[in-house]
C-alpha cells in the first residue's frame, strides 16, 4: 500500500505555505483593496485581471474562468499533480520533513514522482558544478573565461561541467538512492546495454530552472572536437520539463521583470548570463525551441499584462536573415500581448554575449535601450528583400508587407503604419497604399481589415445572472459576508430560509452554509470556517461558488462592515417581503370583495402587516 502523508503534516504545510508568496512566485499580484490580491490568471487567457486571492482566508479565486480553491488546489492544477507531489512540493519549498504512516519516513521512499526527479535533478547540478575546477574541465573554464565570464559568474548561474566518462552521473545518482527508471524518465541519461548511460558528457552544463527556482533540465554545449552530438543538447521532454513553456533564467529575472515592467527575451544561455551581468537583469532565453504561446503565457503573468498597464517585451535578433525569420516569427504572436513589444539589434551583428566582450556592459544596455517596435522592424525585414528603385519592385514590396500592416488590430496603429509604408516605399500617395492594404484584409480577414479571423461558431450556454441586478447583488453580498464574517451575520441570517433566495446557485449556497450548522458554527470565520464550508459538499460547482464567496471583496470598508451587513440583512428581508406583497396583490385581484369578502379582508390585513414590515426594514436598510 502506498504511504500516506498524515494529515498533521497537511495541515503544516497549508499552514506555512503563504499563498501569496506562492501564487506569487508565478504571477504579478497588485493591492485590490480590502485586503485582496489581483494579478492574471494563469488558467485562462485574459486582457484584465480576474484572479483573485484572499491572504487572510488562504484562498483563491478566478472570477472569469470560475476556477479557485487552496494555496495546495492552486499547486495541483499549475503544475498538474497530484495531491501528494503537491504537498510534498510545498513542504520542500517550508523546509518540512513529511512523515507517512503505514511504515514512516524512509530517505529515497517513492512518494511521489515528481519530488524524485526534482531531487534527482537538483543532486545532479550540485554534481556537475562540484566539477567545474577540477582539471579535465578546463575546456569548460577555457570557453567561459573567452567570453568574459568569471568563476563567481559561473556558480551564480550555477554553470557545471559533465565529465566524459559513460556513466559516472548516473553512478553517482544511483549511489545517492536514485533508480535507473528516475534518471531515464527524468532525461539525466539514456538506457544502455549494462544500465543507464549519461545524457551529457563532456559538455559545459547550465541548470534549467522553474520559475520557482527549482532544476528541471539542463543545456549542455559541446566542447571537444570528438563530439559529433549537436552543438547545444538540451534535456528531453519529461514530466517536469516542458520546454514550450520554459523560460532559461526566470527565476532569476522574474521579480525584475515585475518591477521594470520589461522583459528582455535573447536566444541562449551565454546571452541570458551577458545581459543578467552588464545591468539588464529581466533578460530570458527559450530552452531549444522558438518562442511560443506558453512563453508568452508566463511573460503576461509576470508583467501583468493589460490594457491600463502598458509593459514592453524586447526581443533581441541577429540581423541576418535568420533573425529576420525569428522577428516574423514573433510578429505572429505579438498581438497575443497586450504590453509593447520591440527588437533590439546589433548592427554588427553580435549577440549580446560577444557585444559585452568586445564593447563592454554599457553597450550591451545601449543595445536593449536602442530597441525599435517590432512592427516597424517586421515590416521593414519585408520590404528589404525587394529592389526598392522600380515602380515594380515598390509594388511588389508593398503588396508584401500589406498583409502585416493589415494583420495590426488597433485601428490607429494600423493607419500610421499604413503612412509610415508609403514613405518607406517612397510612393507619396497614402490613399493607394491605405487601398491596397485595406484589399488585402479584405481577402484576408473576411471583409473587415485588421479584423481577427473568425473562430468556429460556439456552442450557446446559458446567460448567467446579471450581476449588476440589485436583488442578485445584494443576495451575493448577503452569502458574502456569512462565509467571511459569520458572526455579524447571525442567527437573522440563518432564520431567512431558502425563500429568501431568487437564484438556484445561491438557494444551494445557503442551504450549503446550514449544512455546515449556519452562521453560529462558524464564529469569527477564516479559513477553518470555509475549510468547513467546502467539507459539507461533494459538489464540484458549489464548491466553487464557496470560494468564490470566500475571496470576491465586500462591498464595504472593515470600519463600515458591521452597519453593512445590517443594511444588507434589512434589504435581502424587504425584497423578500415585497415579493410576498406582489403575491397577495395578485390574489387579490382575483377575488371578487363582495362575494369573498372573508378571504379578501383577510389578505387585506396581511397586506397592511406586510407594508409596514417593508417600511421598517426599508428604515434600517436606510439607516444604518
């Protein structure tokens, strides 16, 4: 039988797992007020923020994909684990000591998959650094040093060397209780005849690291003639190394990236190191393959990427042909950004590594400072190609680059390079460039230039409440405030019934909260109280909906909250109230008074008890 993590050691680990600190070692979160965080979910695709998180509660939420949950739900579904490999990572990251029963703690127990390989990779880089002085890595040194690094610039980045023996990583592994199926599974090396064989030998090795910080893979660059494996090896796809959403150096630049509001993007390690090390450190790199949409998912979270907070990524190309390909490339994907997006390159052609070695740091920050917008690089790469003193070769040019210009969403945007082509080209005649570009999105978009192409038609869900409605707002604010401050709410809360109640959601919300005992079980509230909450219920859907409650702000101060909640408590009465009035209203009109004068006198008095009702919760709604 599996061993089981007791459930003192979960309770530790939620206890010292700060979920802003976790949630915010992958995504930039902003002050919202009361207390609440915002940033970008990382779970959807979104312009504006609607990932929210609750410090005082340890919960978070997403009101725009309806996703929320623990800090140890968030790990799970980030990284796409189970239970255990996310307590076992959170409690690596708290410095805990997990204890299983059915048998207790045993060093190089398999408890979860993911902590094995994690462990395997991190013993790995302590390994291959170890050996970087000694002296059959002098290549290695010998590479560093030509390109300006230094011994301390090396373990900062924590560059190592694996030495050319067959087998003398995976020796030393299995030594430290690692089996030869973890160190295949996790790329360290490859299945041979007589066991495990090193992936990487001979080779200069940069540890690829998370954006936690933790070794996922490596990038290893040839150094001896004898070689005839590719230039840079890199290790393969495993369950913890993704390369389409790896980011070389994140870890490093992630909190500067968050404050400068910039993120440099080069293209390999050296480069990364370079820039880190001449003052530009939001500087990254893609880890064997180009840059992609998941890169571009993680770049947004960090700069937090919307419309009112206007970031800039800055790519750096060569600029031959092949760095011209790279920035079309990205001209594809910039629109995925909302943030600005720029090209940084060196006339000479020198990468940011070979710059500092041959100017010195302050070039390489020229570089990045001298950046230009990659729409205007991307459409100047284009027109290039063509012989530009030919009425012809102006033509050609122009139809060439029209699809780009026509491919710019902002209108305005497009209209100034639009204008900025006729002068590249030298037509003078802005109206027939603007014509041509305006027919080739025609053809290209559908119709409509600069429009987006159509998306398969969806199938039609349900229109949710409005959550503008006053009785929906204040039903919701009403649920609020009895998962988040029980005790203010009180025993009138749990004496309203499921009558007072429109929407089926939140007639389950408040059947849910007397499941749970009502407002008096859960006294002050807090994360026990909703921890309560979401034990009361197998319903994935009203699971949700509770943690919603628990993280969506009150629509008040703390000062102010007591009033509030009376003022709410009034007002969810009196539209329940006035609902009955319309009932009695409705059964009046049905009655003839004369003929069924008993039954009409008698709704006449209920509807006088009721109207006065309604007037003093008005009152208090009003007055407090």
């Amino acid at each position: 039988m599996a061993a089981r993590i007791s459930d003192e050691d979960i309770a530790l680990v939620r206890e010292r797992s700060s979920i802003a600190d976790v949630v915010g070692e992958h995504i930039q979160l902003r002050n919202a007020g009361g207390g609440n965080l915002k940033g970008l979910c990382p779970f959807h695709d979104e312009k504006s923020p609607s990932f929210n998180v609750t410090p005082s509660r340890g919960y978070w939420y997403c009101f725009g994909c309806a996703e929320g949950g623990d800090v140890i739900t968030f790990v799970r579904k980030l990284e796409h684990l189970t239970f255990t490999d996310a307590i076992e990572r959170l409690a690596q990251r708290a410095g805990i000591q997990l204890r299983y029963e059915q048998g207790g703690y045993v060093p190089g127990r398999e408890h979860g998959e993911r902590s094995r390989l994690i462990e395997a990779h991190k013993a790995a880089a302590e390994f291959y650094a170890s050996l970087l002085g000694e002296a059959e890595a002098a290549p290695g040194r010998r590479f560093l040093s030509e390109r300006g690094f230094e011994r301390v610039d090396a373990e900062h980045f924590g560059v190592g060397y694996a030495p050319e023996e067959w087998d003398r990583l995976a020796r030393h592994l299995q030594g430290r209780g690692f089996t030869p199926a973890e160190l295949i599974k996790g790329g360290l090396a490859r299945d041979g005849r007589r066991g495990p064989v090193d992936r990487f030998r001979g080779r200069l090795v940069w540890p690829i690291r998370d954006i936690t910080g933790e070794v996922i893979g490596f990038g290893a660059r040839k150094l001896l003639e004898g070689d005839d494996g590719p230039k840079y090896l890199n290790t393969p796809e495993s369950p913890i190394y993704k390369k389409g959403s790896v980011l070389y150096g994140i870890d490093l630049a992630k909190r500067e990236i968050s404050k400068r509001s910039q993120a440099v993007v080069v293209e390999g390690y050296t480069d990364v190191m370079a820039c880190h090390l001449a003052g530009v450190p939001t500087a990254v790199a893609t880890c064997g393959t180009s840059f992609g949409e998941e890169h571009i998912k993680v770049l947004r979270r960090l700069l937090l990427d919307q419309a009112e907070f206007r970031g800039e990524v800055v790519f750096t190309f060569d600029g031959d042909s092949a760095g011209q390909k790279a920035a079309l490339r990205a001209f594809a994907d910039e629109q995925k950004f909302v943030t600005q997006t720029f090209v940084a390159v060196q006339p000479d052609g020198l990468d940011p590594c070979d710059l500092r070695v041959k100017q010195g740091d302050g070039a390489v920050r020229d570089l990045i400072a001298g950046r230009e917008p990659l729409f205007a690089f991307a459409i100047r790469s284009v027109i290039s190609r063509y012989e530009l003193e030919s009425n012809e070769g102006r033509l050609a040019a122009l139809d060439a680059a029209a699809p780009l210009v026509a491919g710019i969403k902002d209108p305005a945007l497009r209209g100034r390079y639009a204008v900025d082509l006729d002068r590249w080209l030298g037509f003078m005649d802005e109206r027939m460039v603007m014509r041509r570009i305006q027919e080739v999105g025609g053809r290209t978009t559908g119709g409509r230039p600069g429009a987006p192409e159509r998306a398969p038609r969806r199938a039609a869900r349900p229109r949710p409440a409005d959550p503008a409605d006053p009785v929906v707002r204040i039903e919701s604010e009403a649920l609020k405030l009895a998962v988040q401050r029980p005790a203010l709410m009180g025993p009138e809360f749990d004496a309203l019934g499921p009558q007072a109640f429109t929407l089926p959601e939140h007639v389950a919300m408040y059947e849910l909260l007397m499941t749970a005992g009502g407002t008096v079980a859960g006294g002050p509230g807090g994360r026990e109280w909703v921890d309560l909450l979401l034990r009361s219920t197998e319903d994935e859907d009203l699971r949700a909906q509770a943690t919603r409650f628990a993280v969506e702000p009150v629509r008040s101060d703390l000062e102010g909250e007591e009033r509030y909640g009376i003022a709410v408590l009034a007002r969810l009465a009196e539209i329940a109230v006035t609902r009955a009035l319309v009932q009695i209203k409705a059964k009046m009109e049905r009655l003839n008074p004369v003929e069924q004068q008993q039954d009409y006198n008698r709704l006449f008095g209920e509807l006088v008890a009721l109207e006065q009702q309604r007037r003093v919760l008005r009152e208090r709604a009003v007055g407090a």
